[in-house]
C-alpha cells in the first residue's frame, strides 16, 4: 500500500485519469468531489472515497484541502473492488489515516498501521452521498435544469413541460435510472451543493438561501439529518469567510 498527502487550492481540478491500483481519497478539510462515468461522490472530513482500479475519475477542490490518498494493490483490496463507493470514516479511521501518511514512517510502524487500517476499512459502513449521471437526454437536461438555480423550487410539472415529456414519464426515469424519487434526489442535489458553499466559506444562512432551502431552520435540520452533524459544526472545520448574517 502507498500513501500520499497533499495541499490543493481552492477551485483546482486533477484531470481525468485512472489507476492501475485501487484508491481510496480522505479529505482533512475542504471538500473534494470525485467524478466518474457513473456519477459524483464527495470526500469531507467524515467520509472517504473508494475508487476502483482501472476507473476514469477526475477531482475537483471546493475550498482549500488537505487531502489523503492510499493506493491498494488491484489483487488485495481491503473493499470491494468494482464500484465506487462513499465510507463512513469514523474517529479512530480518520486518525488511522492520518497517521498512515505522515512522513517518515518507518516501514515496521507502517506495516502494523496499515494492518490495523485494513481492518477498520473492512468494517466502514456504506454512507453514500452520490450523483449519479442521467442516460436519458430528457432526464439529463431536467437535472441541469435544477442544478443551474437550486434555489428555485423547480416543480416536476415546470420539468416536464420545458423537457417535453409528461410528469408521469419523469417520474418514472427518476425511479428507473436513479432508483428515487424528484423529491428525494433535489434533497440530495441540495446537501452535496451544501457541502460545496459551507466548504468555500459561505455563511449557513447563505448557503441555505442558494441551495433552496426556504429557511436556515429547514436547512439545518435537513443537512443534520443526511450528514449527521450540523451544517455550523461542519463549516466550522473550513475556512472561513465572514458575512454578514451569519447563522450559528
């Protein structure tokens, strides 16, 4: 197993590109949004990404990152080695991260490191926050419909009527190719643009507002209950940028 630790700037992207070994990407702080063929997964400060040998990806930086990443031989995978997929990164795994690629490990302390970080690894449970990618060219443009201007209240009947087809059809691509509903996957949409704002330093009153949230109160309790911590307590650990209106 190898492991690297860098520094990105705000904004920054690693362009398309693939391995030939499994890779796993933990973010310190800051927000990294990986991209495949698939969809888009978010790696923050409790939740890492798995990334499969072989599979095209490309990385994008939402506020300035310290991100962690572990190459895992395509023969001995601690996880599952044909999808993509979010884990949860728990206090002792993200210690056992960090600790993993600090410099100058010796290779014994490296050895019972990554022993002990296999095992944590393989009892990480699941904890997706994905974008897939429509196939469907009327659900595709129905998604970039939404996500130009999250803080519209798009309707599924407004959708239909500007991609020409009916509600009952994009409802149903929603359950087909995504296996959700409208209603569940612009909630989903609306917390991974959330992540982005918080990460880039935006105010919780402010990203509420640009992710379509009616008020910071709906806002919070929606990003609590996804996350698992509150959107203040999660922007905490970003840079800041102060604005007026500031919410807790």
């Amino acid at each position: 197993m190898s492991e690297n630790r860098h520094e990105h700037a705000a904004g920054q992207v690693i362009e398309r590109h693939r391995h030939d070994e499994h890779q796993l990407v933990y973010v310190i702080r800051g927000v990294l949004a990986v991209r495949t063929d698939r969809g888009a997964w978010v790696a923050c400060a409790d939740r890492a990404v798995w990334m499969p040998a072989g599979t095209w990806h490309e990385h994008r930086v939402y506020g300035a990152s310290e991100v962690l990443t572990l190459m895992f031989p395509s023969h001995d995978a601690p996880l599952d080695g044909t999808a993509p997929a979010v884990i949860a990164v728990s206090a002792l795994l993200r210690e056992l991260l960090i600790a993993a690629t600090e410099p100058g490990l010796g290779a014994a302390e490296a050895a019972r490191l990554h022993l002990v970080l296999r095992d944590r690894l393989r009892r990480a449970q699941d904890r997706p926050l994905t974008l897939p990618v429509a196939r469907d060219p009327r659900l595709a443009h129905a998604c970039r419909l939404v996500t130009e201007d999250l803080s519209r209240p798009r309707t599924t009947a407004w959708l239909a009527r500007r991609t020409g087809t009916s509600e009952r059809t994009l409802s149903r691509l929603f359950r087909v190719e995504f296996g959700t509903t409208y209603p569940q996957w612009r909630t989903t949409t609306r917390v991974f643009h959330a992540m982005i704002e918080l990460a880039e330093g935006a105010s919780v009153t402010r990203t509420a507002h640009r992710c379509g949230w009616a008020t910071p109160s709906a806002f919070v309790e929606t990003f609590t209950r996804t996350m698992g911590r509150t959107p203040g307590s999660y922007r905490a650990g970003q840079p800041r940028r102060p604005e007026p209106g500031d919410a807790p």
